[in-house]
C-alpha cells in the first residue's frame, strides 16, 4: 500500500531515492516521501515483517531512547544545577547527532513513525498544559506590587519586540520567510516558563524569598498574557487572517470561566462536605479522576474544532480547578506518568526538526550570532533595567531578570505551533531551540552564584543575641515539627520578655514532609491559605495540625501585643528542609533559630525518639546555622504558667544559667539576660571556675604547653621570620577567656541593682564535682539555659564526654537530662553561629567512637550538702 505525507523529518539527502522511500522534494521545508507498508501477515509463529518498523513498536523504541539518555544527561548535568529541560535528549537523538547515523534513521527515526510520534506529543502537550493550568493561580496577580508589576510588563513588551525585529532581520536575508514567524517568536522571546522556574526556584530554595516571590508573581502574569497572545495568534493564522476566526474561542473561554467554574467550585464544595461526613477518601479519588481526566479531553476537543490547539482547552480546564485537595490528588495521579512518558516524545519532534550542521545555510554567520545572543539576553536586559529603576539591587536585579528569563517546555511548545503552521523553517527554528537551552542553562549557575555563594552571605554569620543591642527587634524563628511541640516554645517565648522598645517578631515555621510529588515544591504560606498543605501526606492531619498551630500562635501575639506572629508552613523533603529552614532565617535576618528536641521521655526515666528525621534536621542546623540555635527541651515549663495571663497571677519561674567558656555559653547569657526582664523570671547565673585541685594541674600543664610553645615558636621564627601564624595560636586561649570576662562583668555591672538576679561563682575539680553540685547545689530551676560549647574543650567538663549521648545538645545539656532530680525542669541550650562562613564539624555521638554507654548518673557521683543562693559580689583578676 502507497503511503505518502508531508512530514517534518529534519536533514535528509537531496536525492530522488534513499531505500525504500522517494524523496520528491529536497532540502527545504518539507519532504513530500513516499514509502510502502507492508502488512503481510505470516503463516507461522514467526513475524514476516521487522517488528521495529511497525509504528506501535518503533514508537517504544522511541520512548525507550529518549527517556533513558534523559536520565543520564541529567545524572551528568547535576553537578553544574541544570533543570530537567536542558537534559532531555531530543537534540541528541536529532539529525544533529545520532540520527546521522544510517542504522538509527532506519530502524529508530523512520519517516513513518512520525505521525504517531506528534500524535502523541500533542496529547502529551494537552495533558502538560492541564497541569500547568492546575498549578498556576492568578491570586497573586491582584496583590501585585509595583515592582513586580513592572517587571512583568517590560517582560512583555520589550522581548516581544525585539523578537518581531530579529525574525524581521531574517526576512531581510530571505524575503520568502512567512511573515507569521515573527509572532511566534515575540511570544517564545516573552513567555516564562511558570512551572519550570518554580521547580528551579524549589531546588535552589529561594521559593520563599522575596527574589522567589517577585519571578514567581511576575511569571503568572507574564505566561498568562503570553497564552492569550498565542491562542489570538494560532486562531487568526489558521483561519488565514481572518480575525473572527478567533470568536469561537473567546466564546468558550467566557463559558469555561463564568459557567463551567462556578459549577466545577460547587461540585468540590458537595465533595469535600461528603467526606467531612462519611471519611471515604479513596472512593473519593477513585469515582473522580475519570472525571477530571475526561474534562481535560472534552476541553480539549472543544478548543480544537474552535480552531486551536486541543492544549489550549486542557489548560483552561486546569485553571478553573481551584487550589484544593482534589487538584493536588489529581496531580499526584498523574504528573508522574504525563511528564515521564507522554511529555518526552514532545522533545523529541523537537530534536528532530533540529539540525545544528545547517544552522547557518544560506544565511551570514553574523546575523545567526545576533539573533541567538539577543534572543538569549534580551529578557534579562529589560528586568535588569526596570528594577534598577525600581532602586533594587543589582545582584537582585541579574538574578531576576536570569530568573524570568527561565523558557522550559512552554517555549518549546509555542515553538512548535509555529512550526506546525509553517510560521518559520527548519533553520529559524533550530535558532530559537538553541537561544531557548541557553537561555534555562543560565538560569541555574547565575543564580546560585549570586545567591548561594557563601561570599554574599557573611554579614548573617553575625546574626546572634550577644552582638544585638538590648533595646532593638528580636527576630525568631520558631520550627515546629507537630502540635506537640507547641506548648514549650509558645511559653518561652512567653518568658522572653516582649516590650514595646524590645519587641519580638516570631516566623512560626510548621516543618512538614512532601510526599506525593514528582517533583519538590516549596510552600509558604500565611494563615488563611491552609489549603496550599493538601496533599503532602495525610492531608485532614496536616490541615488539622496547621490550624491548631496557627491559632496557638495568634492567642501568644493577643496576650501579649509587643510579640507579632507569622504562622507559616514549609512543605519540603526532610532531606531538604534544612535549607528551606536556613534560606528564610537568611532572608528574614533572624537572629534565633528555636528548635524542638527531637526526644521524648519514655516515662522511665530514659528517652526515645520521636523521629530520626526531626533529628536530621536538626543536626544539619546545627552544622550550618546561620544564626544562634536555641533547642528546647520541654519538660513542664507549661505547668508553670497560666492560661490567662491578664486574669490569673503567675507564679516566678526560677531561671538557673549555667557558665562555663566559650561562645555558646555567652550567647546562653545573652539570652537569659533578656528573659531577666520579665518581672515574674528570676534569674541566678552560676559561673563555674576551675577549683584548687584544678588550678595546680592547668598550671602544670600550661607550663609544659609554654615550653612546647616556646620550642615550637623558636622553630617558626627558623623558618620563616615574616609568618605571624606561628605566634596567633598561643593567645586564642586567652583571647576567649578575655572575652569571656568581659562579657560577664559587663552583664554584672549592669545588673548589680536587680535584685531578681543572682550571680555567683562556683569552684570544681573535677566533671564528677561539676555533677554533684549540680544535683545537690543547683537542683531547684524551672527552666536551665546553658551553652552547647561545639568548640570548647573546658576541664571543668573532664570526664563527661565518656557517656555523653547527645551531642545535640552538648556536654551540660546531656547531664541535665540526665540528672534524676532534675527531672521536672526544662533545659535550653544555646549554640551561637559561627564567625566565618565555615562549615561547622559533623555531629558524632562519642559513645559511637570509644566512650562507654551511660548509665544512671545518681549511682555513680558524690553528693554534696546543699548550698544556698547568694548574689556574691566576687571580683577575681583573671588576665
């Protein structure tokens, strides 16, 4: 049987036969071929005919090639922070590669194959717009503000010019270049690709930030301007010219959004009340995905016989869904399946109709350089230049405009509607699929340099409370992992003294896993968009837990108007979240980091844990914080405050802060120091000093330290006279406790006449001492706030770490735990961020090293008689 068809194949021999097809025409736009079909069935078990040339097979084969060179193109572009897009293999797979060779051609790429390849490309493209339609929401578009505004604007009009006036360049060289393919390429140059940058955003963890926001809302307006130009565009050029032709679908478009939504709105409203009340959440997703599925089809068809693109329909119905439970169910069935399978055969039509070896056929080389490179920079130029007028940075300026700049499928789709129509030819269009990976592989690198590069963030590792000044905002962000975590931090937060010249801003962050997408996305989100958590897990939990969280914090900010809340919830993988953690205490210059213990007591007097992922955060935190970490410790510091506190009296809170060396325990001070404000705290710092036992082996081996000093100095100076690190180790000891002094007689002088503190200094030996007196001594506290000390080495600890479980929480915060009398009081422990934008050191529990397990610590120390407390007035010359 004669077969013959206008298909778009890409490169081929100008010549009259190549096998078994005729080849009418030869190198231009289209190849009229001409090939036989054998449909000859066999007699035997054994096929006549090679399978592989028959379409349904060829197609597999297809498949099978370009996802698995996809996979390791992306596994190869990882390191570099490529997206998806810019390692699929279409172009690989095209004329401009392997295609070239003959056996790939014939029995991968043969001319019949062709049809069903777009066939099912364009219902891949059908289902892909549902799904950006289904994510996209036009919210932010009314809450936009003028920068944003501006730079969607200028992101409109200024690209979709020049894109007019580099195809108008191209007809200059070839005056028989339809006169449509400028449009097309006004709208490929504006679009930005909205679910694209937000993956890309998600994956570089900037989707909370105000840089995210802005590409985000500008991005919305951008790519929904761009779809009304090219639905006009596909509808008046297929009508030829004829400007009624686009009536049809206007008309649907106004039925969709003022008939059919409305309908769709209260269908999800009967639903989700029918659930409320029988609790049969699967049936519901099973009786209505057909539904939506054959929704998404019927629109389809309908904006086809309008004249458009089946897409076009598909994405209309996507965005009439609105934000809820069933839209993201939907999207977990199927985006897994529309973006792995049916989506790759649309790249690879597009490597096909690719061939980089003819770029430049009958054109200058100078002007293909010019349209790629203006092409490629012309988004940038004009964001660059409006939000430096908008008085914005130019780090955030370039990143911006690098951001909207982001193409992805969108691009290529508009691409290929332009090339269906015969809006440009092979060359042209190979032109923009080139401009276009550039474009999105730019986006990756640029940003995180300009945003993840650990240079530009230095200024936050001096985020802490021992640098603030007392009577300024103290930023917070309080993590939550679950409803349980609540009682502890609200009351701290509570005691931490909110005044209306020290006020405190609290980022409530509840920390949820993402579960359920194909890809990972980001969410922040105030209160009233509880439903943006939908989906990620067990969804009616997740709600449930958010809007308990949320209104614990809105009765903390009406008790107590000097403390502004922000209820938040991140959705992220655990992998992951803490970065998000991280990137939002960066962009909101927070300055404490408060966090759950990851354990709970067992009720025998032991711990267990409530999640080895909790505690893989937290461990990340702590390694990379890039302010103060405070985790909380919560054993009853609720039962010591009221509900009400405008009614009810509340008893004092007794306050110990335990003093050893170092940073974290300054910051540990720091903090304390502001709770002594609150008038129901009371506050007694306890700073610990090596005894006289101890003082005779520190001189000791000081003097043996000085000699080996000496030694060692005598043989820098041999070596290298000018080198000054060889005599800054020698006075880092005592530049700490230099600091140390200073800050605590600072705190003393300060708080000499407060009589709801105490200070005193407590001599000990030994780490068993250090524990007894503790126990015996200082065994009275609500609420203990020590220093992690991550970077300290005291001997006043000598001894501890040989059971010391829980590195997270140091040293004294271990033993306080751990100490059975002090088994109703709470423990804060403070670790401050680190000076230099340094990494810190991996957290490794000793006992998994070469200390022995820890037993009970009440059989083992010594006691002491009691001690009373006195605000000693001791003043001791340590320098």
């Amino acid at each position: 049987m004669m077969e013959d068809g206008m298909i778009d194949v890409g490169d081929r021999p100008n010549i009259g036969v190549l096998g078994k097809y005729n080849i009418v025409d030869g190198l231009e736009n289209k190849f009229n071929v001409c090939f036989v079909e054998n449909r000859t069935h066999a007699a035997t078990d054994w096929q006549a005919a090679n399978p592989l040339m028959r379409c349904l097979p060829n197609f597999m084969l297809q498949l099978t090639f370009i996802i698995m060179f996809t996979r390791v193109f992306m596994i190869i572009l990882k390191p570099i922070r490529q997206p998806r897009f810019v390692s699929e293999a279409g172009v690989v797979l095209g004329p401009s590669l392997l295609t070239r060779e003959a056996w790939i051609a014939t029995y991968v790429h043969p001319f019949e194959g062709a049809l069903l390849l777009e066939t099912m490309g364009s219902l891949g493209v059908t289902f892909y717009m549902f799904l950006v339609g289904l994510e996209m929401d036009l919210t932010p578009i009314r809450k936009m503000g003028k920068t944003a505004s501006r730079v969607a604007i200028a992101g409109i009009i200024l690209p979709g010019c020049v894109g007019m006036i580099l195809y108008q360049l191209v007809r200059n060289e070839r005056p028989d270049a339809p006169k449509e393919g400028g449009f097309f390429w006004a709208i490929a140059l504006t679009v930005t690709s909205f679910s694209d940058l937000a993956r890309i955003l998600s994956k570089l963890k900037l989707m909370s930030t105000d840089l995210g926001k802005m590409a985000m809302t500008s991005a919305v307006l951008t790519d929904f301007v761009s779809w009304i130009l090219l639905v006009a565009t596909v509808a008046i050029v297929n009508g030829h010219g004829n400007f009624l032709r686009i009536i049809p679908t206007l008309i649907f478009m106004v039925i969709c959004w003022f008939v059919i939504r409305p309908i769709i709105f209260w269908m999800i409203k009967r639903i989700n009340a029918g659930r409320e009340e029988s609790s049969m959440e699967v049936q519901y997703n099973e009786k209505h995905a057909g539904f939506i599925l054959t929704g998404v089809l019927l629109c389809g068809l309908v904006t086809e016989l309008c004249g458009v693109h089946p897409m076009f329909g598909a994405f209309m119905f996507g965005l009439m869904i609105p934000s809820s439970e069933v839209g993201i169910k939907i999207m977990d069935k199927i985006e897994d399946f529309v973006v792995g399978i049916l989506l790759p055969p649309v790249f690879l039509v597009a490597g096909l109709r690719t061939n980089v070896a003819f770029i430049a056929a009958g054109f200058r080389y100078s002007l293909v350089a010019t349209v790629m490179v203006v092409a490629s920079l012309i988004k940038i130029l004009s964001t660059l230049l409006v939000c430096l007028y908008s008085k914005c940075s130019f780090r955030d300026s370039l990143a911006l405009g690098v951001l909207m700049n982001t193409k992805g499928v969108i691009a290529i789709i508009v691409l290929h509607e332009g090339r269906n129509v015969k809006g440009f030819d092979q060359q042209t269009y190979t032109w923009m699929v080139i401009a276009m990976l550039i474009m999105t592989g730019l986006v990756g690198p640029v940003v995180s340099f300009t945003h993840k590069s650990a240079r530009h963030l230095k200024h936050y590792h001096r985020m802490n409370l021992e640098r603030s000044k007392p009577d300024t905002e103290l930023r917070v962000l309080a993590c939550l992992h679950s409803s349980r975590n609540l009682a502890g931090l609200i009351n701290l937060l509570h005691l931490s003294n909110a005044t209306r010249k020290s006020p405190i801003v609290v980022f409530a962050v509840y920390l949820v896993e993402l579960t359920g997408r194909a890809s990972a996305m980001l969410i922040f989100h105030d209160k009233s968009n509880m439903n943006d958590i939908a989906g990620c897990g067990n969804s009616s939990r997740e709600r449930l837990e958010a809007e308990h969280i949320v209104h614990a914090f809105e009765s903390l900010q009406n008790d107590n108007r000097a403390i502004a809340v922000y209820p938040l919830t991140a959705v992220s993988p655990f992998s992951t979240m803490h970065e998000d953690v991280r990137n939002f205490a960066i962009d909101k210059n927070v300055a404490v980091i408060l966090l759950p213990y990851h354990k709970k007591p067992n009720g025998i007097g032991g711990w267990v844990d409530e999640s080895l992922e909790h505690k893989k955060v937290s461990q990340h935190l702590l390694a990379n914080a890039p302010c103060s970490i405070a985790i909380l410790v919560d054993r009853g510091l609720t039962r010591h405050l009221p509900l009400d506190f405008e009614h009810d009296s509340i008893r004092e809170i007794r306050v110990a802060m335990l003093f050893f060396e170092g940073a974290d325990d300054r910051e540990a001070l720091a903090y304390a120091w502001r709770m002594a404000g609150n008038p129901g705290v009371a506050l007694t710092v306890v700073r610990f000093v090596p005894g006289k036992d101890m003082l005779e082996t520190v001189v000791d081996e000081a003097e043996a330290e000085a000699e080996a000093e000496a030694e060692a100095e005598a043989e820098a100076e041999a070596n290298s006279n000018d080198d000054p690190g060889a005599f800054s180790a020698m006075f880092e000891k005592d530049k700490k406790k230099m600091l140390d002094d200073d800050y605590i007689n600072e705190f003393r002088f300060r708080t000499m006449h407060d009589q709801s503190i105490a200070y005193m200094e407590k001599p000990v030996n030994s780490g068993d001492e250090l524990v007894s007196t503790i126990k015996s001594a200082y065994n009275d506290f609500d609420l203990y706030i020590v220093g992690r000390g991550y970077d300290t080495k005291s001997p006043l600890t000598s001894g501890l770490c040989d059971w010391n479980e829980f590195p997270e929480i140091g040293l004294i915060g271990d033993t306080l735990i751990s100490v059975d009398s002090l088994t109703s009081a709470s423990v804060l422990v403070m670790q401050q961020s680190a000076p230099k934008a340094t990494p810190r050191p991996p957290l490794v529990s000793k006992n998994n090293i070469s200390c022995v397990s820890k037993k009970t610590v009440s059989m083992d120390a010594p006691r002491f008689s009691n001690q009373p407390f006195v605000n000693h007035q001791i003043t001791h010359d340590y320098l």
